[in-house]
C-alpha cells in the first residue's frame, strides 16, 4: 500500500491450483459487489524460485484487507495454501473459508466464517464492504488527528477482525434460514 489507505477492500484468495476455476468464480463474484481480489496466478518460472514466490505472496498480502480460502479435497495436498493463512493470522486479516465440496477442515480455520455455497459470496461480500465503509470512516476521523498507516493499522484491530466475524456469523445465519425456507 505504500503508506495509502485503500479506498476498496481486496481479498487475498488463497486456493490450490486445481481450484483455479473456483478461485476465479468467487473473484467474479467479489467484483460484483465492488469487492477486489487477488488470485495468485503466477509467472510459471517462479514456482521454482521459492524464495521470489515468498516475497511476491508477502507484497500481495500486504496489500489485502481479507483472505479468503478455498477449501476443497485438493487443500490438503498444498503447501503454500497453508503458509498464506499464517500470513495472514500473523497480520490478523479477516479470514473466512468457502467450501467448494465436502472437504475435512483444519482445525486452525474451524473457528473462523465458512462459506457453504455460491449465495453466500455476496453475504460475505457486503459484510466486508459495511466493515470496511466503517474502518475508512474511523480512519478519516483519526486522520484529523495523526495522519498515516498506523492509525488505520490501530483501527483495523483485532476488535474490528472480531467484529467482522460476528457480522458475518449473524448475516450467514439470516441467510442460511432465509434458503431453507425459500426451498
């Protein structure tokens, strides 16, 4: 980010190769509701280079206010899907998981938001578009007073994070009700 705020949530969507159609599918649908995304399709030469692909992932996630997994019966099998979550733990990104089939989830992304179908992309895309209308407000007013990333920093909180996932869990819930009814 250079120092600039973001004016739009990105989400970091982190999948195994073989989910690539997937992948593009949620970005498709992030996009729609003005939510960006990055998809990690690389340069081939640099899956050799583990050193670059580090970096390179690390300058994405610096520029991502989510992360997004991919879950399917392919995940376990990577290693990079793995190393991003910590990433993204690590800079404590709002992180949710979608599950593309029936897949076992690790116990570390259990207690996070999980995304059972298509709908549910656009539940979670208006919740992270609300969070983050609510950090950029925060983020003006706390501008007045000290200009720079650390006051965003400070705002985008584990109290914001936690925030987020309470949103998510009641909007997820509402949605899942309506669809049971609706069938």
């Amino acid at each position: 980010m250079s120092g600039l705020i973001s004016l739009q949530p990105k989400v970091f969507i982190s999948h195994k190769q073989e989910d690539s159609l997937t992948a593009r599918f949620i970005k498709n649908e992030l996009l729609k509701y003005r939510v960006d995304a990055y998809l990690d399709l690389l340069d081939p030469e640099m899956d050799d280079d583990a050193k670059k692909l580090t970096e390179h992932l690390k300058k994405q996630m610096n520029r991502c206010s989510d992360l997004l997994v991919v879950m399917s019966r392919q995940t376990h099998k990577s290693w990079w899907v793995p190393f991003e979550i910590g990433m993204a733990a690590h800079k404590d990104l709002p992180t949710v998981t979608y599950l593309k089939e029936f897949a076992d989830v690790p116990e570390y992304l259990s207690f996070w938001p999980y995304l059972k179908n298509d709908s549910e992309i656009g539940v979670y895309a208006k919740d992270v578009q609300r969070r983050f209308s609510r950090i950029l407000q925060e983020s003006v007013t706390a501008a007045s007073e000290s200009f720079g990333m650390d006051s965003y920093s400070r705002l985008r909180s584990s109290r914001t994070t936690n925030a987020f996932y309470e949103s998510l869990d009641r909007s997820l819930r509402v949605h899942r009700i309506a669809e049971k009814y609706a069938r």
